[in-house]
C-alpha cells in the first residue's frame, strides 16, 4: 500500500512531461486500467462471484462520469499550477464529502467539522494568493479552478460510491474506466500524439503501465488485509511524494504563505481521519487510489 501510495505520488511529475493534453492521457490512464482490470478480473474468476443490480450499476455509471472529469481536471491542475499547490487543494475532496453529507443527507456537522471546512478553504486561498481573484481570467490561468473542480468530482463519487455495497472493487474501477473511454473517445484529438519524443512516450507509458496497471495491482492486493484506518493514513503519502518531487526535481519554491495554506489543508483534512464517518469503507479508499 505504501509502494502504490508513493508511486501515485509521482503521477503529477509524469504528467507534465507527456506533451499531450489532459483529455487525451485521461483517455490513454482509461484503456490501461480497463485492459489490466479485465485482465485481473478474468484470470482471477472474480467475474463469476459477482452480484450485478441494476442500481449499483446506475451509480457506477455516474461514479465513471464523475471519476474521469476528477482525472481531466486535475491533469489540467498540474499544468496550470505547480504540483504541490494542484494536489494540496485537490485534497480538499474529504471537506467537500463533509458538505455533500450535511446537504442531502441532513448529516450533522460538528463545530470541529465546520472548522476544517473553514481551515480548508483558508489554505486555498492562502495557497492561490488574492491577485488572482482580481478576474476570473486569471483565477482560470491559475489553475485553482481545476484543482478545486477535481476535488469536488472526486468528492462526488466517493458520495455516490457509497450505495456500491455488492460490486468488487476491480468490477467497480473496470466499469468506471470503461465509461470513461466511451465519453472521451468523441474528444479525442489523435493528432496530438504525432511528433512526439521519446521520453514523451516514456512518461505516456509510464503513466498507463506504472500508475495505473501496476499500482492497481498493489493498491487492491493490500487493499483486502488493512483496516481502513491505515489506508486512509497511508493515502498522506500521495501528496507529500508529490510535494517532495515538486520541490527537489522541479525547483518549486512555495512562498511563506503558501506553505502556510497547504499546512492549514492538511491540518483540515486530518480531522476526517479522527472522526471518520460510519459509512467510510474500503470501498471509498479505492476511489482515492483512482
């Protein structure tokens, strides 16, 4: 889990480096997973035990809709805004689960709860900076709008996931990934992959094979014997790979006051961590590995 967790870490570094746009490695991450997740899924015979009801089916469609704009937008995140900041506020996702709950499920919110909201959103602006709220031009060319759409759409399907009660955690991804090459495919502009290098094609490769086949692998293996506490411990070591690379191979410099925002996300983001919701399963860990 450890391995998976610190691999993913690395996904932003890579994408950066791919040369193409982040609809079209989005559609590259969606046919290796399914490929790799069929491949598991077949060998192992995990497809004869499953239990297929049409409303679970129904919400992983629209999980599958809502996972792959939360790839799209934080791809496009990464390159707009240094990593470090993309990824800080893209884990703003458990908060915005927090107000989905309170919304529509009339959960109630512990003044702890409303303080990590509020802390959160500090940290996101802190990390922004006011300039960039002078126009909404800019606060688009910052990259803070996609961070922060990626957060929400990963906050949505962990939402949704959790009517997923009988679908196995690969038939559950297979399905996602397979819904997000049939969106994707009418925007695809193949021409992008023409004139490319060929370290651009290692880092394409790399994106499918090592963050998405492999990492699948070792994210669902160890999935089965953790306790759900541990994963979501564990699922700290994405962002700070990513933060340390940012920092050590890519020269990114965070201001005080951007050091300062992402200390306050992540200080927000524990307390989903101290008082998990009862509803939290593994389940909802493998849509943060996704």
């Amino acid at each position: 889990m450890a391995i998976s967790m610190a691999i993913f870490g690395s996904i932003g570094f890579f994408t950066i480096h791919t040369g193409i746009p982040a609809e079209e490695l989005v559609f590259i991450r969606c046919i290796f997973a399914t490929l790799f997740l069929s491949a598991v899924w077949s060998l192992t015979g995990g497809y004869k035990k499953e239990k297929w009801c049409k409303k679970e089916m129904l919400y992983t469609i629209i999980c599958g809709v809502f996972l792959v704009l939360n790839w799209v937008f934080l791809f496009k995140a990464f390159h707009d805004m240094a990593i470090s900041l993309a990824i800080s506020i893209y884990n703003v996702a458990p908060i915005f689960l927090l107000l989905l709950g309170s919304v529509f499920l009339k959960e109630r919110m512990s003044v702890g709860a409303v303080l990590a909201v509020i802390v959160c959103f500090l940290g996101s602006f802190l990390i922004v900076g006011t300039k960039q709220f002078s126009s909404f031009s800019m606060l688009i060319d910052s990259g803070f709008v996609w961070a922060i759409l990626s957060a929400i759409c990963y906050a949505m399907t962990m939402f949704i996931g959790k009517g997923i009660k009988e679908l196995s955690s690969y038939a559950l991804t297979f399905i996602q990934t397979s819904v997000g090459i049939v969106i994707l495919l009418p925007f695809m502009d193949f021409s992008v992959f023409s004139g490319l290098t060929s370290l651009n094609w290692f880092y394409i490769l790399g994106t499918g094979i090592i963050h998405t086949g492999f990492v699948y692998y070792l994210f669902f293996d160890s999935l089965r014997s953790l306790p759900a506490i541990i994963v979501s411990a564990l699922v700290f070591l994405d962002p700070l790979v990513a933060i340390l690379l940012d920092i050590t191979l890519l020269d990114f410099s965070p201001t005080i006051w951007q050091t300062l925002g992402m200390i306050l996300i992540f200080w927000g983001i524990l307390y989903t961590l101290k008082q998990p919701e009862k509803s939290t399963d593994k389940k909802e860990a493998v849509q943060e590995a996704s």
